[in-house]
C-alpha cells in the first residue's frame, strides 16, 4: 500500500470513528476515558476540568483567609467544612481529568507557572466576615447556574463528578445566605457589612459567567459538545434575575443604578459590566492574583521534602498492604 | 467539688482541643498535597466539634447565662488552661505531625479514661470522640514514621521537631487544683496515671520511626495554669477578633 493510500485508509478510519463518537454525543450518551475520541476534545476537556479543578482549590484561599477568624464556633466549623468541600472538589476533578491522560503533577505545574487560568473571581480579597457570606450566596449561586449543565455534558467522569459538587455546592449557597440573613437581622454595623460585601462581590460574580457572547471563544465548539448548554449571556441573565429578588428579601441593594425589571422581556435590565476590569483580573492584575499564586507555590514547594519522604518510606516497605493503600 | 471545679476541668480539656484545632485550621488549604490537606482539615473539625460538646455542656452548668461562644471568645489570656504543647506554631510539616502525635497518644489515653467518669456527660463526650481521636493518632503516628524513615532530609527535620517539642509532653501530665479536686471525685482523670504508657508508646514508636528518643530532663510548663508561651496572645488576638470587634452581636 503506498503512503497515500495509506494516510486515506487511515483517515477513513478516524472518519468513521468520529462518526460513531458524534452519533454517541447526540444520542446523550457519555464518553469514557477509553473511548476514542478527538484529539480537540481531550485537549479542550483537559482544560476546562483543570480549570475548574485549580478553581476550587484556589477557591480556598479567599474564605480559608477567615476560618482562623470566624465569629462564633458553629460557623468556624461550617466555613471549615466548606473550605474542605472544595479541596474534595478539586480532588474528583484532578482525577476525572487524570482519565484523559495528564498527571496531577502536570496540572499543577501549569497553575503555579500561571499557564493555566482559574477562577477570575478568587483574585479579589476577603474583607470582611460578610464577605463569607457574600462569596457562598453570589460566587457559589454563579458557580451552580455555571455547573448545573455540566451535570448531563458528555464526558462521564466529569459529569459525574459535577452531580456530587454540584449537590455541595449547593448546601454552600443556602450557608452563605444564611450568613446574610443573619447579619441583615442584627445591628446596622452589621447589615452595613452585608451591603459592602453585596457592593463589592456584585460585579466580580456577573463577570464570573464568562465573557459576553460575541467574545467567548469556545461557546459554539462548547455547546455541541454539551459542555455547555447555554451562553454565557443566558446564564448571566438566569443568575440576576433569581438573586435580585433574594437581595430584596434581604433588604439590601444591589449596586446598579441601570437595575430594573423590564414587563416586556420578563427580564431584569442591568448596567453596563466594566470588562476592562475583568480582563485585566484575566490577566493577572487583580488585587490578589500574585498572592494567591504564591500561596499555592508556597504550599507545593514546602511540601516537596515531604512527598519525597511518603515515596521514599513506600519503596522502603513496598511489602506492607497497609502503606501501599495509605499512600 | 464544686461546679465550679467541674467547670474550670472541662475548660482545660476543651481548651486544648479549641487552641490545637485553631492552629490546624490556620494550615487549611496550604498543606504539602490535597489529601493531607483534607485529613488536617479532619483533625480540626473534630477537635471543633469536641470542643462545643464540652463548652454547651461547660454553659448548662455555670450560674451565669452563658454561651459555648462566651466560653471559647471571651476569656482572658489567663482563663485558658491548653498545654503549652497544643498553642505551638506551624513550623513545618514536622512539627505539626510531632506536636499532633504528642498530643493524639496523651488525648487518646485520657479519653479511654474519661469513659469511665461517673459524670454521664463527660461519658458520652469520651466515647464519642475516643474514635475520632483513635483515626488521629493513627495519621500522626503514620506520618511521623513516613517522615522518620523517608528521606535524609525528612529524617533530620522531623529529629528537630521532636527535640524541640519533647520539652512541652511533661506537662500533660500535670494537675492544678481542680484537676485534683474533680478526679478524687471520679468525674475527673488522674493524669499522672497515664504518664508511663504514654513515654512507652511514643518511644516506641520513635524508635520503630529510626529516630532517637531525646535525652532531654528539663521540661516547659505554666499552660494549665494560664501561663502560656508569647504565642498565645496572637492566636487569641486573631480568634477573639470580631468577637471584641463586634460585641454582643449574632453571628
């Protein structure tokens, strides 16, 4: 067979294969990891469940910032428990995403030298205690109206791994409203912290849904592929309109004065978003990109010697069950 | 004894759950890998969870209408009655393992005791988190052999951790005056009565661990008397904070 007969028989093949991988994705069917698939979409996976992965556990930074600082016992042991759901949350991601064949290590060493992206929203500060629950009712109520497709997308380990964030982050949501109530039922200094957190964390949250339509880059590619079900302009619209009548419920004002229902649309109509200022976040001049970089590279480098020491036990005792399993 | 006894005994236990919890959680997302991170975070939702079933319990029997809240943020740097070993600070992975097993194999001996208090409370609290803190010091005990038998460099840190922190195992054996009062009346434990166990588990297990035991005979001491190490003030002042901040508010 001459070679382009050959390159002919071969494209032939993977034709056919991707005729089979499309027909699966449009019968609702998942993919698994040992299912062939195109190398676009292992690449695009790839990047989208790492992100996603070093977003929960960037994730941490911001509320573990007041975990030590938390004003009562009951909620020192809810926001640590919260702040331990999103380590468990990037440990199902980082293994769904292993399936695809990249290693954790990998995964990190792109986060720490900054090739990969996280969360934009996790590079503003945590300033007050009402910033806790500003994060769990706004970021964690975009993070779920972001994920909740993500549950029936098409490649199985990361829809199965989203049905149980999903179910958490959820929990997180009620938490962090349940902080605002709170506070919005105490005194002014404290219903004056919960509007300062809403006025701060307003904006950042709608930029979190991804850019507008017409500048997301991978919206249509994204969609056919049931990792996304609907535009990132959609989804903004779906999140104001369930949190404004939340905020009313509250007391609390959100900071648009553009902000108003529109009878015709059944919509509310909001303001202009300060993209500048998101893409300037993106690019890593946020508030707190280069922190919250260096506490992740922190943490990974003064942790070598340690994970040196776990490998290094197990090659010294690889004929104890026990240590095998517990490393 | 007094309630007042029983109440100043059952601080002293919660405190050393309430400070050595407060130190894990300053470590939440920055530990060495997501696991440990995890099971750190484990450690201090126990101790947590520990410390409001002593303290809710602690506020039924004071006179005054008290809460688990009043308890844990508004007592003076004086009231608190942890051992010096559990307010020690986050040096390295090392010694956070060596002050966790120091402290685990102690806390799992006084709670195999606290079982047996003719106080059903005290009872109930033991049994409960007697298997929290058995999981407790099987991690501390595994990592401590992991970093004795790792590597070179493992191996000397976690040698210096337990030379450092040796000083402070003296005085959890040690008995103030209500500690005293509250064992004679069976409610309380006799820590002095677990004191050989403890030394032989922990050589032990340094020993299986390839370090050495150090040789050290003199010993830090003042926490069960109130009288704490310079970083006690800053875990205060942080954990306090909205508390002093924001008086008399629900959180």
């Amino acid at each position: 067979m001459s070679n382009v007969e050959k390159n002919t028989s071969q494209n032939e093949k993977s034709k056919s294969l991707e005729d089979i991988f499309e027909a699966k994705i449009a019968r609702d069917e998942k993919i698994e990891p040992k299912d062939w698939m195109p190398e676009k979409y292992r690449k695009t996976h790839i990047r989208q469940i790492s992100q996603h992965a070093h977003s929960e556990i960037v994730g941490m930074l911001p509320e573990g910032n007041w975990i030590s600082r938390a004003p009562s016992l009951r909620r020192k042991v809810a926001l640590l428990a919260k702040v331990q759901d999103e380590a468990g949350h990037g440990l199902y991601l980082y293994s769904a995403c292993e399936t695809l064949g990249i290693s954790r290590e990998e995964m990190y060493e792109q986060l720490h030298s900054g090739k990969a992206k996280y969360s934009s929203i996790f590079n503003y500060p945590t300033l007050t205690w009402a910033d806790m629950g500003a994060i769990g009712w706004l970021v964690d109520g975009a993070a779920i109206i972001n994920q909740v497709p993500l549950c029936s997308t098409s490649f199985g380990p990361y829809a199965r791994a989203m049905v149980r964030v999903c179910k958490e982050e959820s929990f997180h949501q009620r938490q962090g409203y349940e902080i605002m109530m709170t506070l919005c039922n105490g005194t002014q200094e404290q219903k004056d912290m919960a509007q300062d957190a809403l006025n701060r964390w307003w904006w950042p949250s709608l930029m979190m849904l991804g850019p507008t339509d017409d500048e997301s880059i991978h919206t249509e590619q994204s969609m056919k592929w049931k990792l996304k079900r609907k535009t990132n302009d959609e989804l903004r619209q779906q999140f104001i309109d369930q949190t404004v009548p939340q905020a009313d419920i509250l007391g609390l004002k959100i900071p648009d004065e553009d902000l108003k229902y529109n009878n015709d649309t059944g919509h509310y109509d909001f303001g202009k978003i300060d993209w500048d200022e998101f893409w300037q976040v993106v690019k890593g001049h946020g508030p707190c990109n280069k922190e919250r970089l260096k506490a992740r590279n922190e943490a990974w480098d003064n942790g070598a010697w340690v994970r040196d020491a776990a490998v290094a036990y197990a090659e010294k005792h690889t004929d104890d069950e026990s240590i095998r399993k517990a490393i | 004894m007094t309630n007042e006894n029983l109440i100043h005994y059952i601080h002293s236990i919660a405190d050393n759950s309430l400070i050595l919890g407060q130190r894990l959680s300053e470590l939440c997302g920055h530990g060495p890998t997501l696991e440990t991170d995890i099971a750190m975070t484990n450690i201090a939702l126990d101790l947590f969870g520990q410390t409001r079933s002593y303290f809710q319990y602690a506020a039924e029997l004071s006179n005054e209408d008290l809460t688990e809240d009043d308890i844990a943020f508004l007592r003076k740097e004086r009231d608190y009655k942890n051992v010096l070993l559990v307010e020690q600070p986050n040096t390295d992975f090392a010694y956070i393992i060596v002050r966790q097993y120091f402290f685990d194999v102690y806390h799992y001996l006084l709670l195999k005791q606290l079982e047996n208090s003719k106080n059903v409370n005290l009872q109930n609290i033991a049994k409960k988190s007697l298997k929290e803190v058995a999981y407790h010091r099987r991690f501390s005990g595994d990592w401590l052999k992991r970093l004795g038998d790792g590597t070179e460099e493992s191996h000397e840190r976690v040698q210096k951790a337990i030379n450092d922190l040796w000083v402070y195992t003296d005085e959890l054996f040690h008995m103030n005056e209500d500690d005293k009062i509250v064992a004679n009346a069976g409610f309380g434990v006799d820590n002095s009565s677990l004191k050989d166990e403890y030394y032989q588990i922990i050589s032990d297990l340094i020993k299986q661990a390839t370090l050495e035991v150090p040789e050290i005979q003199y010993f830090q001491k003042g926490g069960k008397k109130g009288i704490h190490t310079e970083h006690m003030g800053y875990i205060l002042s942080e954990m306090q904070y909205m508390q002093l901040a924001y008086p008399n508010m629900k959180w």
